[in-house]
C-alpha cells in the first residue's frame, strides 16, 4: 500500500519497539507500533492511515510523567514538532509559539537568555512543551498557566486543527481539560506564551528566596540558576535513578478531615483553599503514614522526598504501581484522606 510506505517513511514508524529510552521510569514497555511525526501534515497522514479508532492511541512526549504497567498494544505517537517563534513584541510583551516536540527545559533556557522572562521558577521540569498544558506544569510559586496564551492542537473528534485560548482549556493544579473532560481528544501541536521583556522575579516561595539572596542573585538568570540547583540537590535524576516526579497530587481536605487529624499532628504543614478545604503536603502523609524512605527489592520512596517513586533498578511498572497502591491504601486507612495519582498510568 503506497500510503502506508509512505508514512512509514515520513514519520519514522517503527514495530514492536521498546520504550525503555521513552519513560524516565526506565520501564521496559514495548509499543506495537511508534511514530514520531514532524508537522501537521505527517500528522493528519498518519491518522487517516491508522484511524485511530481502530487501534488503542496513546500519545507521548519524553514519558516523564507515565508509568507503563504493560506492553502497548497499540499506536503510540510522539508529536515531533519543532521551532520557537517569535510572534508579536510591543517592547514589553513578547508572545511565542513553541513547537509541541521542543524540550521543556531548552525552551525556558531559550526564552530566558533571550530576556523573554516569566518561566524561570519552571527551570529543569522534565518532559516536551507539548505535554506542559496537560497537567498544567507547576513548580515553585509559579504554574505553566500563568504565562500560557493559547494552544493548538489536532482535534480527533473534528478531525481539525483547532485553537484553544487559555479559558478553554480549564487550567487548575496539576489539571485541565485534557487530563479530564477531554482527555485524548487533542494533540497539542504548538503552545503559545506571553512572557515580559522586564524581570518578574517569583520569589515568594519556600527556600527560593532565601536561596537567591545567599547566591547574590539579581537576574532572572540567576533565579534559574539557583532553581536548578534547588531541584538537584531535593530530586533523583531518572538518568540515575528511573522516576516520574511526584507520584500523587498535594490533596485538598475537607475541613473536618483536616481538623481531626490535626487533634493528634498540631504541627501538620497546610495551605487554605478557597472553598473552605486544606491543602496538605501529600508528602507530610506519606512520611507518617511510614512510608518515606522505604524499600521493597526494586521500589522505593526517595529518601528526601517520599513522593517521588524510583526504580531503583529492574523493576516492572506492575512493581511500581502494587507499591503506590500499598502507599495510598495506608494513607487513606490513617487519615481517611485518598491520593489522586498525578502520574498517568498506562
Ligand atoms: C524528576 C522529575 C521532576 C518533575 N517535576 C515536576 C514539577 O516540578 N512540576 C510538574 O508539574 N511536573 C513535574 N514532573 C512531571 C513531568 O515533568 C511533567 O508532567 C511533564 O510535563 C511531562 O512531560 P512529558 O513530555 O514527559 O509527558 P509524558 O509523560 O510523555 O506525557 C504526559 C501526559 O501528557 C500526554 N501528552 C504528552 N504530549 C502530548 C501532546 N502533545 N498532546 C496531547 N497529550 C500529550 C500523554 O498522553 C500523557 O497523558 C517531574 C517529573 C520528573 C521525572
């Protein structure tokens, strides 16, 4: 079949291949079939070849954020997409639109030496720029949010390029639209931000202050600088150490939760929500549920941080995953409080 030929050509499509180099895991999980299509064209190619409704579809960026249980017995594509482009610039603004395939951490390195600034508290996030708007990538007082201007993406369900501002997409903590309502509906394509030609330094947050005055800090620059050795020094680095980030979500507690527990934990570190609900530090829970630190043959909670799960060397998704159920189940059992998993699990 010519088409076929020819999309197995343009978007590099490959059998039956591991997935161990695309899952900061490390997880030996292997995919029916992968592309990795480079613009809207390879893409729409590639849909109409293997519609997507008759094989499972999963689409995948640097695998930073998923664990796979099992094989892929199906199609998985990997938005290639490149460039950075300038699009508007008023001497105060600038707004770029960033290709889905570029690396997160190249695009902020980019977009700071440029002194296009806003995105330095996102330094060292793993993953694509394409996977940023699915959870609403967030770190140290800021959220992908609050420099995102719009998206676009290829909508399976029209079977169109669409463009969606930011109230489209229903941005939260760690969330939006494409991890809920519509989750596989779209693939992001390009995400456009609107960042300021003047400093805006975040440094409201925890030890960030504290550590760019000790560094003498005063640039943007020096606030990535020293958020990159923050996360250095506080997370394993899945070239070391296979993990995906924090594995569950910071829960929000009811109020009369939050207050029995803290009849027997005074102490317990929390934020006020809005809606009359307590964020708590799911790492707080874990740590007291007993679980920080601890080991069971090739799983582990990170010692300094126990809400990053790591492989510490051969082990299964399926061993990861029994671990953070037992993880989970233990904490709803002592503080009736359950864990959303922040990690998406395939
Ligand atoms: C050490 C470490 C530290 C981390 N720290 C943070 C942190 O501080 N803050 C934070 O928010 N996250 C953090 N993470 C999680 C991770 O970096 C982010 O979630 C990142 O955005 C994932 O990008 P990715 O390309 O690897 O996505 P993947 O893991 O490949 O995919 C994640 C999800 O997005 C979907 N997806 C991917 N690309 C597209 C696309 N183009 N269109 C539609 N859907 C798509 C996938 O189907 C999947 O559901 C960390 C991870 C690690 C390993």
């Amino acid at each position: 079949m010519q088409n076929e030929i020819e999309v197995l050509q343009m978007t590099d499509m490959q059998h039956d291949l591991s997935l161990k180099e695309f899952n900061t895991f490390g997880i030996d999980a292997r995919a029916a079939l992968f592309a990795r299509p480079e613009n809207l064209e390879q893409l729409t190619l590639l849909l109409e070849e293997y519609d997507h409704r008759q094989l499972p579809f999963l689409i995948i960026g640097e695998g930073s954020n998923i664990l796979f249980k099992s094989d892929f017995e199906g199609l998985v594509v990997n938005p290639g997409m490149k460039g950075i482009e300038l699009m508007e610039d008023n001497g105060q603004q600038v707004l770029i639109r960033v290709g889905a395939g570029e690396n997160w951490d190249n695009w902020v390195q980019h977009a700071t030496e440029q002194g296009w600034f806003g995105l330095e508290n996102l330094s060292l996030i793993p993953g694509s720029v394409g996977s940023a708007p699915i959870q609403n990538i967030g770190a140290y007082g800021v959220e992908m949010k609050d420099r995102f201007a719009w998206l676009d993406a290829w909508d399976l369900q029209q079977k169109q390029s669409v463009r969606l501002q930011k109230e489209e997409c229903s941005f939260r903590y760690r969330s939006s639209i494409f991890k809920t309502e519509a989750r596989g509906r779209y693939i992001i394509t390009h995400v456009a931000f609107r960042l300021n030609r003047a400093p805006d330094l975040k440094l409201g947050y925890g030890p960030v202050k504290e550590a760019f005055s000790l560094a003498g800090g005063s640039t943007p620059l020096d606030l990535r600088n020293v958020i990159i050795s923050i996360r250095n020094q506080k997370l394993p680095d899945p070239d070391t150490h296979g993990n995906a980030g924090s594995f569950f979500k910071n829960p929000l507690v009811d109020m009369t939760i939050f207050k029995c527990i803290r009849v027997d934990y005074p102490d317990i570190p929390n934020y006020p929500d809005s809606e009359n609900r307590a964020k708590i530090p799911a790492a707080w829970l874990i740590e007291k549920a007993g679980w920080k630190g601890k080991r069971m043959g090739n799983v582990g909670t990170w010692p300094s941080q126990p809400l990053v799960i790591v492989n510490y060397g051969g082990a299964t998704g399926q061993e990861i995953f029994d671990f953070s159920e037992q993880i989970r189940n233990d904490v709803d059992r002592k503080f009736s409080v359950y864990l959303e998993r922040e990690v998406n699990v395939v």
